[in-house]
C-alpha cells in the first residue's frame, strides 16, 4: 500500500480476504486524514448500484442531480483517504470503470479491494493472499512449535468456541497438525472443521478428511486443488448434518445480506413447526454455517458468500429455488407495504432501521419481480411502498433507479402505477431534472380520467414540480386542488406532504401568515401521531417563517427542536439547513462570530450531502444573509477565520454548539478547531524544536515553499499569531 494507491487482495472464497482487508484498514486508520470507508459489495447485484453504493457509504446522500460518481469525484478530490471495496468479483467490470475514475480524479486517494480476480486497471497491485502457515510433516512436533502454525492457532481458537477449555494435547496435537494440513490451511474449511469437535474427535475428523482425500483422487486423478478441497469440506460438512439442516442451508440461501428468525419462520418454514426453525438455525450457527449477529433490537443472521452459493446450488438443483424466491418477494412486499401504512406514526423510527437492514432483501425482492414474467406490478407496489423510506434516508438515486425500471413495464390507470409516476416526478424535481419530471407528471396526467384521487395524486406531485421550477403560485394552485381531496379521503401522509409544500410556497410568496398556518397545522398532526420526518420537516419550514417574521427567539428554539429531530432520523440535508437558519438568527442578533462559525458548520455538513444538495429551505437563501451581514460585522479576514472554524467542526461537534448542549466544548471552541494533520502535527513539534522553514524542509525533505504553508495553516487553524504560540501549544499538549 505504500507503493500502489490500489491493491487488490485476490484469492478463491473462504481464505480470508475480507477479514485481512479490515485488520489492515484497522492498523493503517490513523495514515488517513479524511479516514477510512468500507463499501461491501456483497450486498449488491446490480452494477447500475456501484457507483450509488460508494456515495451511500461516504454518507453523500444529498438529493442531486449528480450521478452519484460525479458526487463522489467532487466530494474525494481533494481529500486523503482509504476506500475499502470488499466482494468485487461479481461486479468487476464496473468496479474497474468507477475505481479509475475515481484514482485518476482523486491524487490523495488509496483503495484496497478484495476479489476472487484482478479488478484489472493500470496502477493496480495484486497481492494473492494465501492459506494460513500450516505445521511440517515432522512425526512428532512440539506443542509450542504447531501453534506457531497460523492454521493450528485458528483451529484450536475455533475448537475452543466450540468446547470451553479445549486444548491441545500430546495425545490430539499429531490428528490436529494433519487436519490443518489436509485443509491447506484455508480458514473457512478449518472452521466448519473444528465446529465438528462437539460431535468427533481430532482423530474421527482426521480419518473423515481422508476418507474424502482418496476419494477425490481415486481412480488416478492429480491431487486437489485448493479450490477442489474447500469444496469437498463443505461437501463434507453438508453431508454432516441431518436432512432438515441440509434443507434449510439451502432454504435460507433466499435470504441476500442476512434475516432475523421470523422471515426465515415464514419463507422457509414449509414443512416446519416454528419451533423447528429455531433449532435448525441455532444448529446451524453451532456448526459454523451461519454466523449469529447481535443488533440493538434483536439478532440477526448471515452467511458467508462461499456457503450461501454452496447453498443456492443444492436449492437450484432440487427446483425449489424459483418458488422460494417468489415467497421471499412476497414476505417482503407485505413488509415494505406494511411500513408504508405505518409510516406516520410512532413506530416510524424503527421502521426506517428494520427497512435499512433489510434493503439487500428488498433488492433481492424488487430483482426478482423485474425479471420473472408477469411479476413487475409487484415490483411498482414495492417501489412505491419505500418511496417515504428513500426519500428519508436520502436515497434518491436508488429511488428511481427502481420506480424507473418498474415504469419501463407497467402502465394503466391504477392508483399504483399513478403513484409511480407521482412518485418519480417528485423525485426527479428534488434533483432539478425539471425535463423528466414534468414528462413524468403528463404521463399521469392523462391517465388519471377525471378519477378524484389519481387527480390528486397528479397534483400533489405538481405542486412539488413547481415549487421546485420556481413557480411557486403554480404551486400553490396544484397544492390547493390536491389537499381537500387527501384530506376528505383520510390520507394523512399526502395531507402533510402537500401542507408543506404549499406552505413553502406561501413563504417564498412572502404570504408568511398562511405558510406559518400551513406548518403548525403538519406540526399539530405529526405531533399527534407520534411522527417524525415530516415533524423535522415542519420544524425547520416553520423555524424560517417564525424568523422571517420577526420572532427571531421562538425560530432558534424552532431550529433547535428540528436539529434534534433530523439528527434522530439521520436527515443531514435538515441539518445542514437548520444550521444555516440558525446563523441567520445569530446574524440578526448581532453575535456575528456566532453566525460565521454556524453558516461555515452549515457549508461543511451540506458539503458531506452533496455540496448541490437541495431541500425547500435551500430556496430561501438563509445561509448567504448570515455570511453578507457577519462579513459587515467582523471584517472579511476575521470571517474568513471564524467560516473555516465552523467548517472543520465535526458534525456532533457542529450540532453541541448549534445546540449550546455542552457549554464547556462550546467555550474550548478553539482547542476543538486545533486538529491539525498528521503533517502538521510533525511539523509543529519541530517547529517546538526551534527550526526555522528552511530546516524543516530540510529535515522532512520538502520545499521551503511548502514548509512556510504548513506552517501558515498551523498558525491559522490554532489562531495564533507566532511561532512561540506553537511551541507553547506543543508542550501543552505533550504534558497530557
């Protein structure tokens, strides 16, 4: 890694590559200023979801009208860090596309990326990561000489786990060295091994991997390869196990990205008691095949790529496999259209962590009905179902991604298809792609027949339409002839969606009274139902009225409020909005060192969305009145100062101080903005050490020229003035 900016481990499924790819991400953390980012490609299948499924890990989910990879491009091109890309080889090709892209965009960019082959670029180190180190044929070894073996070590770890206090003896220790070494030692076969313990000895285990070893070479054929023994002990392993367990490792294979008990109890359980799946999976985590993990709610499980593609085969091979994937798609329909009719209420925050554990599931889902014959009318159900869960977690992209796929085969005046095409208008407004939205909203406009709902649906996404292109009386005119309907017919969700975007469209009208009216009114509601989206959204709408209103103390407790709310629901584009709201009001109250540190807070969170990121409340234009007024206050190189403060806070740290929640970080603001580089934490202890610029480019063999600017940006970023304030601060911070 010190030589290539792109290395690529490589080797057959099971040896261990994703889990060497994160030590060495763990040791090498600190080397990276912008940090480390794992992208797990497991999870994806399609390859138009690459590029999205980077953003989405470097947390750019801002709704724009950038391609997620100029998304990415502008967000790490000037930026030092490490991007771990794990399970490629499904989707090499257009891993290969976007990770040249990106190296050649970003200079300070490292990428380490596991595979079963090359990604296959210029630059690209491949390193072949081989087997554990296993023990010599020697008769008798010494205990202290085999686990020195990297495969003994991990079999008796494993043995262990499955028997407590398991060690290894004089008795087991030459059965042990032999196993190791008939696996290759190849960590996935050791494990399902040494799970065996609970039922066989070291010996018994030996003589069953012998029995298969001449098998496999009978009838004259060349020793195995590696690939050819991991095979045969998950063969063997398979073989093991009662037919209930064989059946349901093969069953559970439906699952992509895991599944908690009772999806499995549901898609699975033909033929079986609950009970029954229960202990078939608690069986099958003892034996290795499945891997238990704990979340905050409950337990989830997984399994590796190897055995679940292990698994797909005996499933496909028994013809199961079709129908059981159509039971899958449809528990998880049922689940996405459940959410929906959840969604505005208490139980809304959870619903939006069990959909976010669940996309690889959803995907999986949504594939499925697009590919077989006669299912895409699911796939429109689903879409639109997650359509308040994308929009919540700032999935645009993905978002229509799949309602655009689904719209390429539907059509019809059904409320679902409407719906679809509604949806996706809004969407595509959201990202200023006016040309398609509008074509999407004719589309439904003349299907809707004169239908009072579809109508609605139709101008409900109008108004956002417009109020996006900057017609905000069209807006409201579309808002005006959707909302009495939503609210005649019950439909909670649409009433508020459509009071919020006619109240923003009263406020920008400069109509304040009606737009604060429109906003308690979806505050009053959300509150009621124990909502909290679109509560976050009435908040900040409301905050900017109430300020634009004069009322400039109850709008800060506004922002506040919705700051509190958007960082429960991870709404960053909120944030980044309140924040800028809220240095408006410190702007009018004239704490303009306040205001600066708050509007560079604002720029520094909307840049990690999407620096062209757009909510309503970008349209109001808060965050360029809080910078004209505190540059009149302070002077321009004083908010110059204060801006970049506010810029390199982090964003708990930008929200403490929004917030005053710790006065103490809020007064030790300074100290907070003192986080300098690693390069310029070395520089500074020699500047401590008394060497002028000319010596510590000397030292660190650099330009005078570049020594002088890093020098600058330690003074800047401690807000000194001289080189004794450095050292000073240096010695400082050693006697901690």
């Amino acid at each position: 890694m010190s030589e290539s900016r792109l290395v690529t481990l490589t080797g057959i499924g099971g040896v261990g590559k994703t889990r060497l790819a994160i030590r060495v991400a763990e040791e090498v953390r600190r080397a990276f200023d912008d940090g480390v980012w794992l992208v797990e490609f497991g999870k994806v299948r399609e390859p138009e979801l690459v590029a999205g499924a980077v953003a989405h890990a470097l947390k750019l989910t801002g709704q724009t009208a950038q391609p997620p990879l100029e998304l990415i491009v502008e967000h790490i091109a000037s930026r030092h860090l490490l991007l771990v890309l794990d399970n490629c080889e499904h989707l090499v090709d257009a891993i290969a596309a976007l990770t040249e892209s990106l190296l050649r965009a970003a200079p300070r960019l490292h990428i380490l990326a596991t595979s079963r082959e090359p990604i296959c670029i210029g630059g690209e180190s491949v390193v072949p990561v081989p087997p554990l180190t296993v023990p010599g044929a020697e008769r008798s070894p010494s205990l202290r000489t085999l686990l020195r073996s990297d495969a003994v070590a991990l079999f008796v770890d494993r043995a262990r786990a499955a028997i407590p206090g398991f060690e290894l003896t004089e008795d087991s220790k030459i059965a042990v060295a032999r196993i190791c070494r008939r696996l290759e030692g190849l960590p996935l076969p050791i494990e399902l091994t040494a799970a065996r313990l609970r039922a066989m000895s070291p010996e018994q285990i030996l003589q069953r991997l012998d029995d298969r070893y001449r098998l496999l070479i009978g009838g004259g054929r060349a020793a195995p390869t590696r690939q050819q023994t991991l095979r045969q002990c998950i063969d063997w392993s398979y073989d093991l196990l009662t037919d209930r367990e064989r059946e349901l490792w093969a069953r559970v294979t439906v699952f992509a990205g895991g599944f908690e008990l009772n999806a499995a109890e549901a898609i699975c359980g033909d033929g079986l008691d609950p009970g029954d799946i229960l202990d078939l999976v608690g069986s099958l985590v003892d034996k290795s095949v499945l891997i238990r993990e704990a979340y905050g709610g409950g337990v989830r499980y997984r399994m590796l790529e190897t055995l679940r593609e292990y698994g797909r085969e005996r499933l496909r091979a028994a013809g199961a496999e079709r129908a059981l994937q159509r039971r899958h798609r449809d528990w998880f329909e049922r689940l996405a259209l459940k959410a929906y009719t959840e969604w505005m209420g208490p139980r809304q925050l959870a619903w939006i962590d069990r959909l976010n554990r669940e996309q690889p599931n959803l995907r999986e889902a949504l594939e499925f009905s697009l590919t077989e014959p006669d299912e895409v009318a699911s796939a429109e159900r689903i879409a639109v179902a997650l359509y308040e869960f994308w929009v919540a977690r700032q999935r645009v992209s993905e978002a229509r991604y799949w309602l655009g796929r689904a719209l390429e085969r539907t059509g019809g005046a059904t409320l679902e298809h409407i719906a679809a095409l509604s949806a996706e208008t809004i969407l595509a407004a959201m990202q200023t792609d006016i040309q398609s939205a509008t074509a999407r909203i004719e589309q439904a406009r003349l299907l809707t027949g004169g239908d009072e709902i579809l109508g609605a649906y139709v101008n409900g996404a109008g108004g956002l339409l417009a109020l996006f292109s900057g017609d905000f009386a069209g807006a409201v005119t579309h808002c005006e002839q959707a909302l009495p309907v939503f609210e005649a017919d019950g439909d909670v969700l649409h009433q508020v969606s459509v009071l919020l975007a006619l109240g923003a469209a009263c406020g920008l009208l400069q109509d304040t009274d009606r737009a604060a009216a429109c906003q308690e009114q979806v505050l009053a509601i959300t509150t009621a139902l124990g909502e909290s989206v679109y509560r976050s959204y009435a908040l900040s709408q409301l905050a900017y009225t109430t300020v634009e209103r004069g009322d400039l103390e109850r709008g800060a407790a506004l922002v506040k409020e919705s700051l509190r709310h958007s960082r429960s629901i991870d709404d960053w584009s909120v944030v980044a909005s309140c924040l800028a709201t809220l240095a408006f009001v410190a702007a009018e109250q004239r704490q303009a060192q306040r205001a600066a540190v708050l509007s560079g807070a604002a720029r520094s969170v909307a840049e990690s969305v999407g620096s062209q990121s757009v909510t309503i409340l970008e349209m109001f234009g808060h965050r360029s009145q809080a910078q004209e007024s505190a540059t009149r206050a302070l002077g321009q190189r004083a908010f110059d100062a204060a801006l970049r403060r506010g810029h390199e806070l982090g964003t708990e740290e930008a929200l403490a101080y929004a917030l005053e929640e710790d006065p103490a970080a809020t007064a030790k603001l300074p100290a907070a903005m003192a986080a300098l580089t690693r390069r310029e934490k070395q520089i500074a202890e020699l500047v401590a050490q008394g060497l002028t610029n000319r010596a510590i480019a000397e030292k660190l063999v650099i330009s005078q020229r570049t020594a002088a600017g890093h020098v600058e940006h330690i003074l800047s970023k401690l807000h000194f003035t001289t080189r004794a304030q450095v050292a000073a601060w240096v010695v400082t911070q050693n006697q901690k």
